[in-house]
C-alpha cells in the first residue's frame, strides 16, 4: 500500500508573478528556492513543502489553458500548517502587508482538530493557515483557549 506523508507542493497557475511573490514571500514568509525562468517556474519554501508558481504567460503556463480568475480558479484552497500558531501575532503580520483573515475558527485537518484562519492571496486563491491539534478550541470571542 502506497503511505502518504504530507503534501510536498502545490501548483499554482498566475497572472501578475510579482504580486504573489510579494504575498507569498512578504507576507507569508516563503523563501525563493529554484527559479527556471526559460520555462517559467518559480519554486518557493513554504516550511517543508514547496509552493510552485507558473506565470500563465510562460511555456509551462501556456500549456495549461486559461488563465485562473473568478470564474476559472485552479484551487479552491490549500492549507500551510503553522507554528507556533499566534493569532493576534497572524493577524497583525498580514495587517502590515494588507490582507485581512476571516474568523478564527476550528476545523479539522491532517493531524486533526485545530484553530484555523482563511485568507486570499491576490489572484483570489485560498489559503488556510492551521494550528496545532493540541486540544485548542475556539471561544466565544474568537480567542483561542
């Protein structure tokens, strides 16, 4: 039987490269790891994952069709496990860069249980930052206890 770990990247088709550099790396805090600009693709350190960027414009991105926008996502969202999981620290991180969060809520993910907050990034993908499953719950107050 085939065993799964954890994921090891995602793919994301874009538009406007530079804007998601910016968020995913300023904002969010990936590093640049690999760049093939002859085929266009730009691989980020997301943790121990990676996040790969295709420029639609590019050779690997034209292979793929449309471009994603509103009525044509690629994703609907991914999730980056993240620790230690600070709310206020989270939110006033994306405050400073000017992306608002939804409410801090618990779901379930990979290792089970946790608080969670949604967020976009600029061409409209979404992204979940999760924390730990270690019996957190949420609040009435959106605090986490």
């Amino acid at each position: 039987m085939i065993q799964l770990r954890e994921i090891d990247h995602l793919v994301l088709r874009v538009v406007d490269l530079d804007a998601m550099l910016r968020f995913y790396c300023d904002v969010l805090g990936c590093r640049v790891e690999r760049r093939q600009d002859g085929i266009g693709l730009v691989q980020l350190r997301a943790g121990r994952s990676l996040l790969d960027l295709v420029p639609v414009d590019g050779p690997l991105g034209r292979a793929g069709g449309a471009a994603p926008g509103a009525q044509g996502r690629n994703l609907d969202h991914f999730c980056f496990r993240v620790e230690p999981f600070d709310e206020a620290q989270i939110r006033a991180e994306l405050r400073a860069h000017g992306v608002e969060a939804g409410e801090l809520a618990s779901r379930y993910g990979a290792e089970g249980e946790g608080p969670s907050l949604y967020l976009t990034d600029p061409e409209g993908n979404g992204v979940e930052l999760k924390g730990p499953p270690d019996g957190v719950s949420v609040g009435q107050a959106g605090a986490v206890q």
